[in-house]
C-alpha cells in the first residue's frame, strides 16, 4: 500500500500504539489476514477467518470505550485511528450484495454507519485527533495539469454540468440547494483530482479527496440516497467515476463498479441515460 507517510504513522507509531491500545493491534492483523488473502487465493478461507477472528475482537474493544463514553482527549487519536481501519477493513472484505457504500437495499449503508463513527471522534476532539503524528502533511504546490489529463478533466465537468442544468430544470425548488451545494463540491474535487492524477500520484492519494466528499454529504442528500431518489443516484455515479482511480490499492479494487451497479439496479428508466456516460468511462479503465 502506497501511501505518503511522513509522521511514519504506518510503520511505526501505529504498532506501539497497538501495544498500548489492543483494538488496533487486532484491526492492523485482520487488515493483514485480508491482504493475504487477496494474494494468496487459493488460502484466501483460511486468511478470512483469521481476519474475522482479529476484527471482531478490535470493534469489540471500540464499541466498549464508545457505549461507557470512556473518549476523551488521551485515547482519541487512538479511537480515530481503530475507526480508521474499520473502515479499510470493510473496503478489504470486498463488494456485499445489497450494500452500495453510501446506501443499501433497505435503511443505512453498513459503511456509512461506520463513518459514523469517525464523524463522532473528529467532531469532539478535531484539534486533538490531528494533532502529533497525525497532524496533516503541508501540501507542496502541484505541477501544471497535463494537456491529456485536462482534456479528461474537461469531459467529466461538461457531463456533470450537463446533469447540473437538468436537475435544476426539475428538481423540486425545496431540494435544490442540496443538490447545488453537493455538485460545488463535486467540482472542487473534481479539480484536484485531476490534478494529482497529472502529477502521477494514484491508490490511497485519493482517499480524503473521494472519502471526504462522502464525509461532507449533507443528512438530506444523504437520506435522498436512502430513499433511491433518482437526482441523487445520478450524481453519486459522477463521483463514482473517480472512486475508479483507487483500484491501485488492492482493499479498493471493485468498489467503483459495485457502487455504480447499485445505482443503476435502483434508478428509474426515465433517468438511466443519464449514467450511461460514467458507466462507460469506468469500463474503459
């Protein structure tokens, strides 16, 4: 797994922390289980029950300090962190019929439950939680976006602004400062997106980009998403299409495709012409 690790957060300060703290010793073992699985198939049985075993003791031991409100500023880096790998964790396991990320055949997504979990950290302790070894990396400015990677970049904002002016025809007026705000925001990442791909970086690099717009949903968008409302179906497979460019990292490998097939299982034929272009684009990756 490539990823920018400057603080030697991976390699280092996360395995002491798992002496410390015996949740994330057993979340890094099942996410390890589950690597080897992936790469060694004809094992991969055997490495999922090791995985099932060290991931039911780790959420346990989360659960626990959750429900007593036991958090406070000494172990919230150490609950983000657990809440962390619960997340990749669920990622590794794989695509599961019926759940589709942001939302699922019937009531809350299963992983948006989970990030649930890291909203409840970040909003009482953010300052604390990216603080020391998890304070943010300072962004060095980005080289000049590729001709080849602006053509890419202009071709998905045209289609997304192509949804854009037809949801703003026919959304109900009550909506649509939703949807609006949810397509800014969309763009913005859009952007940067593009960006890092130019400058040559892939997998995880995505991940607070393509993660983080999830994260930012609204509850109303989000609760549209529930409820199969077809605008909001259509505008997750625009992101969708990005959430492609993490298949690098094995734990995401998939997830692009299922998201994208639950959203078309669900949307209404009147508006399926709409996703005809993301579905495509991510074939062709």
């Amino acid at each position: 797994m490539a990823i920018s690790d400057p603080h030697n957060l991976w390699q280092c300060h996360l395995v002491q922390w798992g002496i410390e703290f015996p949740s994330i010793l057993h979340l890094l073992l099942a996410l390890s289980a589950l690597h080897l699985a992936h790469e060694r198939p004809d094992e991969r049985e055997k490495y999922l029950q090791q995985a099932d075993g060290h991931f039911t003791f780790g959420v346990r031991t989360v659960t626990n300090v959750l429900s007593l409100q036991d958090m406070n500023e000494d172990n919230c880096q150490l609950i983000y962190m657990s809440a962390v790998l619960i997340i990749f964790i669920y990622f590794g396991r794989g695509p599961r019929n019926g759940q589709y990320l942001i939302f699922s055949e019937a009531g809350p997504s299963e992983w948006l439950v989970l990030l649930q979990g890291v909203k409840l950290t970040v909003g009482k302790y953010h300052e604390k939680v990216y603080s020391g070894v998890l304070e943010p990396e300072k962004s060095s400015p980005l080289p000049e976006i590729t001709p080849s990677m602006r053509i890419e970049l202009h071709e998905h904002t045209v289609h997304t602004q192509a949804v854009q002016r037809f949801i703003e025809q026919e959304a109900p007026v009550d909506d649509l400062p939703i949807y609006v705000s949810v397509l800014d925001n969309l763009y913005e990442i859009m952007n940067r997106v593009y960006e890092r791909r130019s400058a040559g970086q892939l997998g995880v690099a995505f991940m607070d980009l393509l993660i983080g717009w999830l994260y930012r949903l609204p509850e109303k968008f989000v609760r549209l998403l529930e409820e199969k409302e077809p605008r909001a179906l259509v505008i997750l497979a625009y992101w969708a299409v990005m959430f492609r460019y993490m298949d690098a990292v094995w734990f995401m490998e998939g997830w692009a495709e299922h998201v994208l097939w639950g959203v078309s299982t669900f949307l209404q034929e009147e508006y399926r012409s709409w996703i005809e272009w993301p579905l495509q684009k991510v074939k062709q990756e």
